[in-house]
C-alpha cells in the first residue's frame, strides 16, 4: 500500500509539472498579442519626463445599410498614417487596432471610436490620415481626411469618417 502511495503521488506531481510547463507558454503568448492601450498614461508615469500630451479620436459612424450579420466592428482594423516629404503615407507604428466600443446616438445612428495619445513634443505634427480596413488583412472601407496633432497640451481633437459597405 505504501509503494501505491508513492507511485500516486509521483504521478500526480508528474501531472502537475506537464501541465505547469504546457500552460507558461501559452500565457506568454496570449501577453504578447495585447493591443496597445488607447488611454493617456498616469500623470507620473514616466518620472515626470513628459506627463502631458494630447490624444485623437476617431469617430466612424455606420452607415444605415451596414452588414451587421458580416461585418462585424468588433473586427475592423484602424490603422493612423503619417505623410513623408514625398508625399507617400506611412503607417504609424503603435497606432493600429480596433474600434475601442460602439455607442448608439439618440438620433440611432451607431458609431465606432478609437482613441490614441501623443506625449508633449509631438504637439502639432502631421499631416495624418486615419484608415479603417474590414479586417486586419481585409480591404480598405473608409479614409479620413489630413489631419494634424492638436497644438495645445490636454487638447482632444475628434476626426469623423462614415463607413459604407
């Protein structure tokens, strides 16, 4: 009965060690796949470097005749470019994702937002565009107009699309 014992409890750690080393990487892997956060940091959280900055949000409206049943906004990938001196746009690393949530106006209209924020020294630069795909590798639905970063410390400037299917 005593040898049982043992063997039972060998097996058992045994069990216990597979199942923590096969788990670990999983955890691992799901970390790395976390989306950027959209919200401005804490007030400090960079030893007081740059605690101020300003943030740009996207707002895009459904049209009345979006395909709810197969394009759902939960999938949309938001991507902000940046314009270079010759005039290609370039994405901006950091500043791609999906819709944050959706909200349904008193009117009914639905629309999508997405949020990112910018520290201090980058107050007024552009020119960027904000693009919408149905998909991470999906095809372009919408592209907003130039745009530059807010000039003003705090400031929150909105850019409104609408999306059509």
């Amino acid at each position: 009965m005593r040898n049982y014992r043992i063997g039972l409890r060998i097996a058992i750690l045994a069990c216990a060690t597979l199942l923590v080393i096969g788990i670990l990487p999983l955890a691992s892997v799901a970390r790395a796949d976390l989306p950027p956060r959209p919200s401005p940091p804490p007030a400090g959280s960079d030893g007081g470097k740059s605690s101020t900055g300003v943030s740009i949000v996207l707002r895009a409206t459904f049209g009345p005749g979006w395909p709810w049943d197969r394009v759902h906004w939960q999938e949309l990938w938001t991507v902000v470019e940046w314009q270079g001196i010759e005039g290609t746009w370039h994405p901006v690393e950091g500043w791609q994702g999906t819709l944050d949530g959706i909200t349904v106006a008193e009117n009914g209209d639905v629309v999508g937002e997405k949020a990112w924020w910018a520290y201090e020294p980058n107050l007024g630069k552009g020119p960027f565009r904000w693009l919408v795909y149905e998909g991470r590798a999906g095809r372009l639905i919408a592209a907003s107009d130039p745009f530059h970063l807010p000039e003003l410390v705090n400031q929150r400037d909105v850019v409104e699309i609408s999306l059509t299917h």
